[in-house]
C-alpha cells in the first residue's frame, strides 16, 4: 500500500473565524491532517466529542503528544483573527484541545444550521444557470454529499424522491413522474425513469426532423423531376 504524505493534500485555506465557513475549513483540515497522519486525524474525532479539557500532561506518552504538537503547528498555520484566538488562549502545543473547543463551539451553535441546510436541501432554490435538469441534480447532489460529510443523518428515501419528482426534473416529466409515482419509490429508479424519458424525447424529436428532411428531400426531388418533365 502506498504512503500517504502531507504532500498529497494541499494546506487548507486560512480561516478567520467566519462561522459560515467552518463546515468546509474543518473538512480541509482533517483531510490534510489525514494525509499527514491517519491517528492524528482519529484522534481529532475522538477530541471534538470528549466531554471535558484535554491536557497535553494526561496524553499518554512522548508519541502522543509530539503528534499533538504537531495539529497545533498545523492549527496555527491555518488560522487568523478570530479564529487564531483559539490557538492563542489555549496551552502551547495542544492541538486537540484546541480542535476540542472549536467544535464543541461550532458543532453546537450548528444544530440550528443543520436544520437550516436540511430545509434547503429540501426546498431548493438553484441560481439562474442552472437552467437544466442535469445541472440542477449535479448542484443538488454536491450539497447532500457535503450534508452528509458532515456527519448529519441522510434524507430519507422518500424525501429525496419528492425532491428530485418537485424540483429538480424538468417540467414536462412531472406529470408522468407522479402518475408513476408507486412504482417508482426510489431515488434510482426516478432518477432512471427521467433518463429514459428524455431519452425517448430527444429521439423523437431528432427522429420527426430527421423525418420531416427526408420528406422534405423526396418532395424537393419530385417536384425537380416534373419540373424537368414540364419543361420537355
């Protein structure tokens, strides 16, 4: 198996506090910390849900706690303004216990968040591009993957099918969805069943030009003939 480095993940973007870009910072950040130490990073894990104060004296041993120094260099690295203020208050080379009190910060004041991405997953409101059906599904389906790294509980099947039948198909397959609707009860199986739609539609449509220029061409050719023949 090949060794995984630091070199393989860049450094994480320096975050500055802005709770509203804590989800994807703290995702950079243990994916880099990973890259560089895959029991750093679950030790990382374990220190977002310990109940009380990690001190580097209770860490077990030299090991442990050169790998703690080691997410400190890292946190500080990565952080400024605000967001430094967790490394500066908190004991020099304790970096979980810096890592701790971040998420239990974060983490917490996220449940409200939590309820307010589901919703947007729920209710989707896409920009002005995103003006196709296959547009609208890639966008959606990145925010339910970042949803669901962070840990949040999935959306139900159920859920995910009303989404995809009420806001994300196109238009004119709507009506055919929710007529279909008991046997098509997964995500897969809708999501299938729009593919093969549109698939039928657009060779009907290629189909009746592709037609309508052959007729077009057979009429072209007589009326050239008999206009040959009138003018013998």
């Amino acid at each position: 198996m090949a060794d995984v480095t630091d070199k393989t993940i860049g450094k994480p973007f320096t975050w500055n506090g802005d709770k509203d870009r804590w989800d994807e910072w703290s995702i950079k950040v243990k994916a880099f910390v990973g890259s560089v130490d895959l029991n750093l990073k679950a030790a990382m894990d374990a220190a977002s849900i310990h109940p009380t104060v990690i001190a580097n004296a209770d860490l077990g041993s030299d090991g442990a706690r050169q790998l703690n120094a080691k997410l400190y260099f890292i946190l500080t690295g990565c952080t400024e303004k605000s967001a430094f203020d967790w490394v500066r208050n908190t004991e020099e080379n304790n970096g979980l216990e810096v890592w701790r009190k971040m998420a239990k910060n974060f983490i917490k004041k996220g449940v409200g968040l939590q309820r307010g991405k589901m919703m947007k997953l729920i209710n989707p409101i896409f920009p002005a591009e995103a003006d196709t059906y296959d547009k609208r599904k890639t966008l959606w389906e990145a925010e339910l993957k970042k949803y669901t790294q962070l840990g949040h509980d999935a959306l139900g099947e159920s859920i995910m099918v009303g989404v995809l039948q009420t806001a994300i198909a196109p238009d004119e397959v709507k009506v055919h969805l929710m007529l279909n609707a008991g046997r098509l009860d997964t995500y897969k199986k809708m999501e299938d069943e729009i593919d093969s739609f549109l698939e039928a539609q657009e060779g009907t449509l290629f189909g009746g030009v592709l037609g309508a220029t052959d007729d077009a061409m057979d009429v072209n050719a007589m009326g050239k003939g008999k206009g040959k023949g009138k003018g013998k």
